[in-house]
C-alpha cells in the first residue's frame, strides 16, 4: 500500500474491529534482524504493520541515501511469510510533500555519537516516525538495539509528546560469527566482511573486562578501540558513555559504586560502508561468539 | 483535571463510549471569543474539552508570561455553564517534565509577522499543542483566528504530521466598537482602550477601500499602518500578505487579475500591552463597526 490515506484508513478500520496495531517500521532490505522484530510485534498486538520507507531527511548530502540497498520484492515476500498484514510503501512525494516544513527534534540526546557525525540525521528519523506514528496509530511499535541512539531518541519524543505508544527496543540480531545484522552487509566485500568482525570482537572484548570486574571508563574504551582500529579505515568513534542519557560516565562507571551500566559504541567505515555496533555493559549478553582473541 | 495521563484516560474513555472528541486548547483569562469556540467545538463533537495551560515555552525571556492574566475560578465557572465535559489545566512541570527536549518547529510560515518579533513563540505553541493533541485525541480542534499566524502554523504543521485533526479557524470575535477581543484587554488603560480602537479601524479602513476595488498592496497598507500610526506606541508590523504563505504579495494583490485576498495583519504596543489584530481582505465581512472616519 503506497498511499497514506489509505494507509490510515486501513489501521483505524482495523483498530475499530477490536485489533492492537503493531508497527514496525523499516527502510526495507530486510534482513533477520527486521524478521525477529516483527516476531515481537507479533507477541504484543494483533495487527501487525510494517512500513518500508528509505527517509530521504535522514541521510546527509554525502550519504548513501541514492544507493542504500532496496528490494521490494524480497521484503514483501519475506513479510508475507511473516504473516505481517499490512505493509505501508509510500513513495517520498507523499510523505513530504511539497510546501512541507515541519520537523519534530529532540535536543540533547542528539549531539553525542552518530548525531555529531551526521547533522539532521535525527531531526530526519524524529520527524519520519512521527508522521508514521500518527498514520498508523500503533499501541505497540518495536525498534531494533543496534540503532542504540536512535531508539533512545525516539523514546524522548515518545515520552516528550505524550505519544500513546509502548515503544520496544529489541535486542541485536547477530550472525553466527558475531556481525550485527545490517542491511548495508551487502556492501561489504570478502575481506571487508572479515575485517567486519572487529566491531563485535571489540565489544567483547570491553565486555569481558566488565564481566572480570573492570570498572575504568577508559580502559574499557580501549580494549573495544583497539579491536576497532585494527580493522576499520576510519573511525568516527568509539564511546563508552552512560546508557540513559549518552553522557560521559566519568572516570569509572559505577562512580565508585556497584550496579553499574555503559553503552561502549561503535561506529566506523569498513570501505566505503559506515557499520555500527553496541552493548550495554551490566545488562546485555556477550555479544556475539565467545571471545577467542 | 491537572494530571496528564488522567487527562488522557478520561478522552481515552470518552471515545471508546463512541463520543467524538471536540478539543479548545486556550490560555485561560476567557472571554466571549473562547467562548465562541466552544460553542463551535459543541456544534462538530459530543464531548468538549478546554485546556488552560499558560505555555512558557512560548513566551520570550522579555515577555508577559509571569503577569499574563490568569482567572482560573472564573475560567472554570464560564466553562461549567458551556457545558463543557472536560476542563484540563495542568501544572508547567507536567506538561514539560524534567529533561525533556523535544520541539516541534513549523520552517518558513513561522518566519514573517509575529514570527519576527518573536523569536522561538511558535515553536513553544506547535510543541505544547502537539503534546496536547497527542494527550487528548481530539477529532476537532477549534482556534481562533485572531492569532491568524497561529492558525497557519498549526494548519501546516496538522498536515505536515498527518495529524488526524480537522483544525478549524474561529472568526474574531470583537467589542461593539470593534475591537478584537483578548485576555490581555484587561491590561489596558481607559485612554489605552481608547487608542487600541485603532487596530480595528485601520483594518476597517483597508478593508472599505478594498471593497471600493483597491488593490495596489502599498496603498492597502498605508491605510491600515496611518491609524496604527496615530494611537500605537511602538509597532511591531503593519502588513499585507498572502492569506496562505503569509508572504509578500508584490505590487498588487491580485497580480492584476481578479478573486484576490490579502491577509492585513497588525501587531503594536499600546503602553506596555502588545495588540494582534487582522482581517483577510476578499473573505471577511467588514472588521468591527462600520467605518465612521
């Protein structure tokens, strides 16, 4: 379905006969990752609808928004299977058209980490999902973890604006040797792929510290950079910061303290391709196989 | 009710019963004019709410926010006797808790008239009316069109989002001698009363040539800007725009065709009280008594 207003229709016609809307909402080239989050929404709601919107707002000029990977076809047979019951592709006109110039932002949430790296980049994924939140009206929508500052962004807007929705935050859907899915790991070549692994071989390694009582901020950020640098050709960084607010912990991240959490976050260029990754120390699973190194 | 999520509970509640959800958002201090919108919210929806909520988000760090005028006692009693179903007046902490930082920014309508003068206002209004949109589910929102901008913005902003809201624009409702009534009246002086007949006349006065086939846009506002002129202490704008874009419209209105409208739209101070008045030229029935000068 390409057009909003039916698209409206169709979600309160569905809300009227008694169903929960679920929505998930993608930039397609799905992959396992997106699958395990229709699964969920299919634990929480009734009506399961997935939009599949490439938003042109959040990528910058020299972004790879021309060439982000799309196959339609693949993803709507995969939602099929899925059992999803309504998938929303609209083409760009009809989501900002023209005479458009509202925007939905949140402040500083999106200053650290990608947002320092990708100006308007959240303003674009904010505003998108706001108006796809109000077309669809979802009681249940679920976010994947391995956008870690974007889930955090639009659980601000979801509390700020009052937003009737019980936002899910699922965890990273990895493969077996520990890659993050991602829709770009298509970009990647044979030896890109391989280097790939830096990423999660990075986060293990600061979250087998934290599982061995380390507690230093920065030598926690330095077991992951030194995975990440051996691997990427640039990288636009490396963080351990605290998980709620995305600030620097300080010095240790327990402040002295027990109970402690960091997010360590990465994001870097494998080639031409900008890959990220993330754990929450103190709460998530290792990520990803064992740590060999 | 002060609580929000009450708030929210009790429409929740109202439109499960099958009630249609009339909303009226104002600042409280009511007088005659956000009655009339009540009136118009009871005529589209079965169950009537009003907010009163002092925004200061959308005032400036020079403005009147500390001594707008607030009759909470008398505000409720005015809407008892309306009928209205629902009264929500919360506290500033609710409705913008600590933390929060999400805004919701109209681009370029926001830019000329009171926009210029007021830096940051129509972010604070589209943020706290998107909050309360989303807190209340109205399928009616009724506003009046003495902040004629407000209403542009809104209208932009209700479409940009694909809120499911028909917005509706109020006309002015004024004193018998003309002028546009306004919580902040109480303000003013009897020879400041007296002098803030101006606004009305000068729109009287574009409007009667208007009438009388005048087109040339200068002229137009000439008419109206001399009799701001005569009793204003300091004006922020005397303008004619286009009643959609809210930009200039060239030399003439009509471009030199037919069927032209032009929003007159005045903004001055009289003594310490800033006055907004305005009237759409080829829409509007004359703007106040007859014209008597």
């Amino acid at each position: 379905m390409k057009d909003p207003i039916a698209f409206r229709a169709a979600c309160d016609e569905a809300r009227r006969s008694g169903a929960t809307v679920g929505f998930v909402p993608t930039m397609g080239a799905l992959h396992s990752g997106h699958l395990a989050l229709v699964a969920e929404a299919k634990r929480k709601a009734s009506f399961i609808v997935v939009s599949i919107f490439v938003n042109p707002t959040q990528f910058g000029p020299n972004e790879d928004f021309v060439h982000y990977p799309r196959d339609f076809v693949g993803d709507l047979q995969k939602l099929t299977d899925q059992g999803v019951d309504l998938v929303f592709a609209p083409e760009p006109s009809a989501m900002y058209p023209e005479g458009e110039q509202t925007r939905v932002k949140v402040h500083r949430l999106t200053d650290p980490l990608c947002g320092a790296f990708r100006p308007g980049h959240f303003e674009g994924v904010t505003t998108i999902v706001a108006k796809l939140f109000a077309l669809s009206g979802p009681a249940v929508v679920v976010f994947g973890k391995k956008d870690y500052q974007q889930l955090a962004v639009l659980r601000k807007m979801v509390r700020d604006l009052f937003f009737p929705i019980d936002l899910i935050g699922h965890p990273i859907v990895r493969e077996a040797d520990g890659l993050a899915m991602s829709s770009r790991n298509v970009y990647l070549s044979a030896d890109e792929r391989a280097r790939a692994l830096g990423l999660s071989r990075g986060l293990r390694a600061a979250w087998s510290a934290f599982e061995g009582g380390e507690r230093r901020t920065e030598t926690l950020r330095a077991l992951a950079l030194r995975e990440v640098h051996a691997v990427a050709d640039r990288i636009d960084y490396v963080d351990v910061v605290d998980p709620v607010d995305l600030m620097p912990p300080g010095e240790r991240i327990d402040g002295g303290g027990a109970g402690a959490k960091a997010l360590v976050a990465i994001a870097c260029h494998i080639g031409k391709t900008r890959l990220i990754d993330n754990v929450v120390l103190g709460e998530d699973p290792v990520p990803g196989a064992a740590v060999t190194s």
